[in-house]
C-alpha cells in the first residue's frame, strides 16, 4: 500500500498539480475509493488509518521533490502533529506556528464543537511547502462499533466555526450538538453572554431547569448538503454496492487497450491482462471526476482485500501494477509522457464503453478471482491462497 500509494499520489500532482490532490483527499467518495484500489478492506473504518500511514511512510521520502509533507496519524502520533507542522515549517518555510493552531482547532472543533457521540483517535494533517492542507481525521463510538470521518479543506476555509467541513463519512446517529454549524451562530453568541453575565454556577442551574422541562421538541432545519458517504454493514461486496456499468467499461476497456498500449508500448515484462483490468481502475482514481467514486466498492476489484473481500489479494497483480505506475511516472518527470498518456487513455476508453458494453454478473467475476487466485500469488490475513483451500 505504501508503494501504490505514493506512485498514485506522484501521478495525480504530475498530471493535476497538488491543490488537486488536497481537493480528492478532502472528498469521501474518493479516499473511500483510493484505500479500496489499494487492497484495503472497502468497507473498514481501517481504510482511513491504513491510508494515511501509507501516504506518511511512501511519500516522506519524497517530500521534497513533491512538496507534501504527511503528519500526524493515530493516538499518540496525532498528538504529535503541531510540533511536526512547526519543524517542517521551519525547514520549507511556511508558518509552522500558525498551522500548529489550525490542526489544534481543527481536532477541538471535532471533539468539543460537534459532539456527536464519536470520540476522536486519528488526526491526519497533510500539508503543501505553500501552506495549504486537508484534514482527515476519524472518531469511533465503541459502543456501536462505528465510525465517523471528518474532512477538513483549507482551500475556501473562512472560519473553524462556520460549517467549516469539505465532507463528513458517516452513519446518521440521530439529533447531535453541532456548535460548528453556521446555524449556531445565535447560540455561540449567546453562550459567550451567558458566561460573562450569568457565571458558570448559574449557567448549570439553569441548564438543569431546562433539563426538567425537554417535553417540547425543537424544530431540526435540514442539514446543509456535504459529501456524505456512509458505508453498508456487510463486509462482502455486493452488485448493490457497484455500479456494474461502469466495471464493464473497466474491463472492457482493459481488453481493448490491452494489447496497444501495454504490449507495444509500455513493454513491462509480466504485464498480463489480469494487470491491465487493475490498471484500469486505477487509471480511473488518478484521472476520474468526483462523480465517478459513487460506488468506491468497485475499485475493490483491482486487487481484493486483505480480509478476502471480494476476493485475496493477489500480489502478482499488485507488483506488476506497482511496476507500470512506476515507470510511467519515472519516465513522466523526464518529459517522456507516452506511457502515463496511455493510462490516462484506457480510462478514457473506460468511460466511452461503458455506455454501451454488457458483462458478467458480479458473482461470475468474484468467482473467477478465487478460482486464479493461487497462480496469482493471492493472500489475505488468513494466509497464502492454495488449490486446495
């Protein structure tokens, strides 16, 4: 994962610049959908650790021809993410001091301003050499076992208390306290009038009067609309979960581009057609519009997950994979670009034939994962794929 990863990462800055790529990390749909291209489980509130501990480890050592730089991360290491916004800013030159209170404000305002029921663990803070960044950081309710992912934009922040999120990931949990709203200004206003004029004594009598007095239900206005995605239940992958006209026009794409692009012209021994229909999806993640992540189960099927859903990893795939990206992107920064306009074309020629083009059900394709699984190197956490499993 760190290594797709950070290939990904180099692509999409090399063809669409780094605000572009802070924009698709603010965007649920599609971190959702760059974890599941990357063999993480599709469905687990996992993916959002296992993301950005990859970004951490495969692009730090690139920090400096890319000019990202990754902090922060669960427990501990998120506590840690001021005094690494200070010495990074130190070394490239931004105010380190200034985005050290944003991430303090950005994790207060999560955890006090909106209280939800979720309590924050993972605080990601994912920075530019000009200062600009995203925030990607989770909560988790252990009672119900559930998570809640908060999305966090500098581009376009005006205030930390004025609906301040790009995006929320997350299952409804009912009526919230959410000071951050810009509907609340009313209420921060007069919580600060109370203060001064009442004291903190008053303030809990009577908070406990009206405690006494809760039999007439507030009106709720809507929600303002933010990019929502919230996860099924179920750990397999379903044809519910993906839209199965644009899997054909992947794999159809594969079969047609095939043989043009990645025979003749990238010429990177192994490269099968099994590799080519990863490509496809994954060529989709770099170059696709935030429309088309929708359904991020679908990118599952680039290289299953860990936990055999839809299917085990199979890491042949995955390495050639690794290979194709790393050469087009390698050859890319030295001005040769015909190996990453050949991706950026089976993507292309994904969208033109899905309109079109029909298939097998998802269960057929699921089914033929498991039945190559074992010449395809195929693994999960439960161990190596053998015939006779």
């Amino acid at each position: 994962m760190t290594k797709l990863g950070a290939v990904i990462t180099e692509a999409v800055v090399h063809h669409y610049g780094r605000d572009e790529l802070l924009r698709r990390l603010a965007h649920p749909f599609w971190f959702q959908s760059f974890g599941a291209v990357m063999g993480m489980d599709w469905h687990s509130s996992g993916i959002t650790t296992s993301v950005l501990g990859a970004l951490k480890r495969g692009l730090t050592p690139l920090s400096g021809e890319l000019g990202l730089h990754v902090c922060g991360g669960r427990g501990s290491h998120s506590r840690k993410t001021p005094d690494e916004l200070v010495a990074i800013g130190n070394r490239v030159g931004f105010d380190g001091g200034s985005l050290a209170t944003a991430s303090r404000l950005v994790a207060k305002v999560d955890s006090a301003a909106v209280q939800d029921g979720f309590d924050l663990y993972l605080h990601g803070f994912i920075v530019t050499d000009d200062g600009k960044w995203v925030v990607v950081q989770q909560g988790m309710n252990g009672d119900k076992r559930q998570a809640r992912r908060y999305h966090w934009l500098s581009e376009g922040l005006e205030s930390f208390v004025d609906s301040p999120h790009a995006a929320i990931e997350g299952r409804s949990q009912g009526n919230i306290i959410n000071l951050a709203d810009r509907r609340a200004e009313r209420s921060r206003s007069g919580q600060l009038e109370l203060l001064a004029t009442l004291g903190p004594d008053r303030i809990v009598q009577q908070a406990a009067a009206l405690a006494l007095d809760s039999s007439k239900p507030s009106p709720q206005p809507d929600q303002p609309l933010l990019p929502h995605l919230v996860m099924p239940a179920h750990h397999d992958v379903r044809e519910k979960d993906v839209n199965m006209r644009r899997l054909h026009g992947n794999l159809a794409a594969a079969a047609d581009r095939g043989p043009e692009d990645f025979e003749q012209l990238l010429l990177v021994p192994g490269v099968g057609a099994r590799t080519v229909q990863a490509l496809a999806m994954v060529a989709e993640v770099v170059h696709g519009a935030p429309c088309r992540f929708s359904d991020p189960a679908r990118f599952s099927l680039a290289h299953g997950g860990k936990d055999r859903h839809p299917f085990p990893v199979p890491l042949k795939v995955y390495d050639e994979t690794i290979k194709v990206m790393k050469s087009a992107v390698q050859k890319g920064r030295l001005g040769r670009e015909e190996e990453l306009q050949s991706l950026k074309r089976l993507d292309d020629q994904s969208r033109e034939l899905e309109r079109y083009v029909t298939g097998p059900d998802l269960k057929e394709i699921v089914a033929g994962e498991f039945r190559n699984s074992p010449d395809w190197g195929g693994r999960s956490v439960f161990g190596w794929e053998g015939k006779d499993r």
